[in-house]
C-alpha cells in the first residue's frame, strides 16, 4: 500500500522526466517506465497529487515554455511550435490561444503578461524552503556569507502587485514573469530589478505580499509603465547578506544556504534587531558570477 509520501516520490519522477523531455515526444509508456509502475497506475498516481493527467500537464508545461520562449528570443513562431512538439503553426496558435486568450503571435507583439504554468515540485521545494522546512536530500553545509548593513535613504519604488502570492511562483503564476523585462527598461532607477516582501504597512487589502519593483529617487517623476503602482519607502537600515559564486544551474542550493545563514542570524551579534515593519525585505536575481543576494530590515539596538 503506497503512502502519500510514496506517491509524491513516483509523481515527481514522472514530472523530472516531462522536463527532461518536454521538447520530445512522451508516452504514458515512457511515463510508466520512469515511475516503475504499470500505465494505468502511474497515470492514476499523477492526477491524485497532481490534479491534473499527466497530458495535461505537458500540455500546460510546453505551452508555458513556449511563451517563454516567444518573449525571450526572436525565433520563428514556427520553429517555436515544433519545438515543442506542435504539429502545426494552426494546432499551436489554437492552444495557445485557448489557453491564454490571445495569439502568439499578439503575444511577441504586446508583451501581455500572462500566468504560465510552473513545475509543482519546484514551486513547492521554494514554498517549503520559504515557510523554513528543510528538505531531507538538501545539504547541511552552511556556505560562508557576506554580510554588511547599508543605510537606505528615503525613496520611491515603482511595483508591480500580485493578489495573495507571496513568494516568486505564486507570483508569476498571478502576474506573469515579464514584469522583470518591464522594470528593466525604466531609466534612471536606483538599483537593478528586485523582489520584495512588502510589510503590512505597505500593502493595502486584497493585495499580495510578494512584488516585483525597482527603487527610484525620492523626487522621481518620470515613467510609470501601465499597471504599475509609485510607492514610498521610509529611510531604513538593511542587513545585506551575499552568498558565494555558484554554478547557475546550482541556484537552488545557493538560494537554500543564504536562507539557512539568514534563518540561524542573530543580528543582535552585530548590534541590531530585526525591523520588518521599516522597509521590504528584497532579492535580487540569482546570479552565479557574484552570488544570491537578499537584504532584510534591521534598526540598532
């Protein structure tokens, strides 16, 4: 008798085989082989803690892919199709348009945001790291942490709001991920992109936790992109934390052990306290050549 846990395990090793070969034709018998069970179990497993056949699933993985794939490069909408194992430029335009409202082809041109469909294990690993569980394959090794507090002056963000995300996947599920492309245009900005954690007193009813925004000077006034919201940001101090150089593909155990120093931090060691109510908690993008880099609130003893 398999147990949840069991079959959480044999569905997510249906799904790394969806993403290791979500560009190739897959079967339920490639399916079945994957998971070591028989077609009709491995497809009934799936849908139990998935909700959703494992069909559907690729479906809703190639075409999230192949949005990506449409804002991020100049492909032929075409080439885009088949690389994602759409038989025709008319079957692909019909899916993606049943399944986001709009063409691909409205899509390049508009630049739409639209929720795309995430791998659950990897919106879920970021969601159990978030809420402080420790997965049992992750490393204990604690990597050495630059930390340094900077002053924050007085001023303004420019953002972005989602409804209830509150961390990165529940946010591009909500908003989509091209508000980062967005933020990126805005000129004479104080700091590159950055994710926040938004405090109480920053967030009116009905509105997310987690944004996406850039800081700009206390007297900005120049462009607002549509659907974008001005707030304003209290001096504040910051306790920054740097991890060291990793190899991209390794940003999930970067991410994981700047959280684990953050975690086990006593910022009283340094003489402050935690002040989450002074200012957003952020992270920047991951990036290997300098290290995950997240900053968080403090005020001095």
């Amino acid at each position: 008798m398999l147990t949840h846990w069991d079959k959480i395990k044999v569905a997510e090793k249906m799904q790394s085989y969806i993403e290791a070969h979500l560009g190739e034709r897959i079967t339920m018998a490639d399916l079945a082989r994957a998971a070591c069970y028989s077609q009709w179990h491995a497809a009934r497993i799936f849908r139990e803690v998935v909700g959703k056949s494992p069909f559907e699933y690729i479906r809703l993985r190639r075409l999230s892919s192949a949005a990506q794939a449409l804002r991020e490069s100049s492909c032929k909408i075409i080439d885009v199709a088949f690389d994602f194992v759409f038989d025709s430029h008319e079957g692909f335009t019909r899916a993606f348009a049943r399944q986001f409202g709009m063409t691909p082809r409205h899509f390049r041109q508009t630049h739409t945001p639209v929720g795309l469909f995430m791998p659950p294990q990897l919106r879920e690993w970021y969601t159990r790291r978030q809420n402080g569980e420790t997965a049992m394959s992750e490393s204990n090794k604690t990597e050495v942490v630059f930390i340094q507090v900077l002053d924050r002056p007085v001023r303004k963000a420019i953002i972005k709001r989602g409804r209830n995300a509150k961390h990165y996947f529940e946010y591009c599920e909500e908003v989509g991920c091209e508000v980062w492309e967005k933020l990126g245009a805005i000129k004479n900005t104080l700091h590159e992109p950055m994710g926040m954690w938004l405090p109480a007193g920053l967030r009116p009813a009905g509105a997310s936790e987690y944004v996406q925004g850039v800081e700009v000077a206390a007297d900005y006034n120049g462009e607002v992109p549509a659907g974008f919201e001005v707030i304003n940001l209290p001096a504040c101090k910051m306790m920054v934390f740097q991890g060291p150089p990793f190899d991209d593909k390794a940003f999930e155990s970067a991410i994981t052990s700047l959280w684990d120093v953050m975690k086990s931090c006593k910022p009283e060691t340094y003489g402050f306290t935690w002040a989450d109510e002074d200012g957003p908690r952020f992270q920047l993008c991951p990036e290997g050549y300098r290290g995950y880099i997240e900053g968080r609130p403090v005020r001095p003893v």
